[in-house]
C-alpha cells in the first residue's frame, strides 16, 4: 500500500453517521458528556494488491455509550449506526472506494453505570489512483 485509505474512510463515517443519527457522534469524547453517543475507535488498514487493482481491506470501529442500565438504548443506536453505514456506499475522497461494506463483529457489554456496545465494520476499499 503507497497510501492509506483510513483518514478518507473515518472522514466519510464521522460524516454519514453525524447526519443520519440522533445521538452525537465524536472522533474523542469531550469531558463530562453524558450518554448517550458514538465514538468513532479504532481502524485499521491491511493492503492487497492483483495484477490490475490494489487496495485495502479495512476494520472501524465505533463504540456506543448509554446510561440506560438495560440494552434497549444502545441496541437502538447500534441499529441506527449500521443501518446508516450499510444504507448506501460510503463516498470517499482521494480516489477511494468501498466496493464491500459489512458487519464484522457487535457486542454489548454491561458495565456498573453503563452500557457500552461495540460494533467493527469490514470495508474493502480500492484505489482507484494506482493500479
């Protein structure tokens, strides 16, 4: 991989799930904000190449906070945040693109004052500018 699609993929995430979702949505958490909300966590970039196409298979993760002690909160939004993901491709800047959008994994976790769920999206991704 010469570069790397994971600042075009987050900018496009941080943007799709800020106009689609009702609970805010950050790249870090302002201290003091209460749940609910949407982190966006980790990404990684793994690189792959054929004779004729290159590009990346990639891993984002979101989080989900809520102060609702049961799951049906964070269940909602995690609803919300996939089907807002996996509602239409995402576009990407710098001659990106999602060819495959999938849900890798989810998991809720039920800690003492919250509930914390955590869903990773697998994209693969093209560059369109190398071959």
């Amino acid at each position: 991989m010469k570069r790397s699609p994971v600042s075009p993929l987050n900018k496009a995430l941080f943007e799709r799930l800020k106009s689609q979702m009702f609970a805010p949505i950050y790249d870090y958490v302002p201290v003091g904000k209460k749940a609910p909300y949407v982190v966006l966590t980790e990404t990684t970039a793994e690189s792959w190449n054929t004779k004729t196409v290159s590009g990346a298979e990639v891993m984002a993760t979101i989080k989900v906070y809520s102060e609702y002690q049961g799951d049906k909160e964070v269940s909602e939004i995690c609803a919300g945040a996939i089907s807002a993901i996996r509602s239409q491709p995402l576009t990407l800047t710098d001659g990106w693109q999602v060819v495959l959008a999938s849900v890798d994994s989810h998991s809720v976790e039920r800690l003492e004052s919250c509930r914390e769920a955590t869903v990773t999206f697998k994209f693969t991704i093209i560059d369109t500018e190398e071959g």
